[in-house]
C-alpha cells in the first residue's frame, strides 16, 4: 500500500484582497465593503478571480494518490488499523470542536440529562464536550486492540497447554484430550466482555465516522 495526499490547496484570491492591495494608502479599516464603488469593483473582479482559481485548481491540483497490493487485504481490518489508529490520535489531541453525540451512547453520568440545567435551549448542555471525549477515547481503544502489533487475547489465557491424542476408532476418528501437564485456564467471561466493548468501539466508530473532523 503506498498512500500520497498533499495538504489542501487554497487558491482563492478574494476581490477585496486585490482593492486592499492595489489601492494601498486607503484607509480599509474604515471603508465598508458595502460602499457602491468597492461593491462595484468586486463584482468587476470576481470573474477573474474565479478564473484564476479554477486555473490553479487544474495546474496544481491537492495531490490524492492512493495503490492498494493484493496483499493489503489478506487482512484488512489489522491493516486498516494501522492507518485509523495514528490519525484518531492526532485528532483527538487537535480537534476543535464536537458533534452532538447521544446520550445512549456514553455512560449515565456524561449524558445531557445528567448535566445542570441550561440557560437556553439552543445551548449545548456541560457535558457535551465531555461526551466526545469519552467518545474519542473508546475509538483509540478499539483501534489499539485491533492494531496488529496487539495480542489482547493472551492475557485471558493462563497456565501450560498439554495436549493428547486418544487412539483413532474404529472410523479412524481420534480426540483431543488434556495432556496430564495441561494447567491451562481460560476467562471466557472477560474475554466476551473485552470483545463486546471492541465491537461497540466499532458500532461507535461507524455512527461518528461523519464527526471525525478538526
């Protein structure tokens, strides 16, 4: 897999940009971009900065190359998760804001009902903010047990595996039996209560996926 992006270009030149900048010893702070003759100009401008714009747009357009190998998807839920887990934590270091998040899925004491009342309705509740985070934090911990460098699963298996064969049958069937040093235990209910918080951690994952945003 080889992956090439380039930041966003940004290649609008605002109208007003170019008044401000051509007729320089004017006092813009105080001149209102409503006044007819700047308004009268703008519009005089416009099409050409719109022209300019889609020329560069074309000559040097943000760069998006993406070569998926055959091999990439012998498993592609490890080698996705190469990729998510480092972007979900710069995210989660730089983001800027939060979308709304329901109160059914964070615990009881982050939804909005559990917050003090608010001012107005159109208000966001304290704990908005709080419950992105929580939110965040379930994200990275899913994709950081599923990163193919993890092997969550060992730590609810303990003591030694002995394994014995029983002699075939009649049908030529044999079983598989405890070895007489077999010590192994395994935690078949912390195991399922791991593995249901990953999938919820992937339910999350797509429900927010439109909320992954700085």
């Amino acid at each position: 897999m080889k992956i090439y992006t380039s930041n966003y270009r940004s290649h609008w030149v605002s109208p007003y940009t170019i008044l401000e900048r051509v007729l320089f010893w004017l006092d813009w702070e105080n001149i209102s971009y409503e006044t007819p003759w700047v308004e009268r100009w703008s519009n005089r401008l416009n099409p050409i900065c719109v022209a300019w714009q889609k020329f560069l747009d074309f000559v040097h357009p943000q760069i998006r190359v993406v070569k998926i190998d055959y091999y990439d998807t012998w498993n592609m839920d490890s080698t996705l998760a190469l990729i998510v887990l480092p972007m979900l934590k710069q995210l989660n270091a730089t983001k800027h804001g939060a979308p709304l998040v329901e109160d059914d899925d964070v615990p009881e004491h982050l939804r909005s009902t559990a917050a003090p009342a608010k001012a107005n309705e159109w208000d966001t509740d304290e704990n908005h903010f709080a419950r992105w985070e929580w939110i965040m934090e379930e994200l990275i911990w899913t994709f950081t047990q599923l990163h193919p460098d993890s092997d969550w699963e060992s730590q609810y298996h303990s003591g030694e595996i002995d394994i014995a064969w029983a002699k075939p049958d009649a049908r030529g069937l044999t079983e598989m039996l405890k070895g007489p040093k077999d010590t192994h235990q395994f935690d078949v209910d912390g195991y399922q209560r791991h593995q249901a918080r990953i999938s919820n951690g992937l339910r999350l994952f797509g429900t927010y996926y439109r909320g992954l945003w700085d």
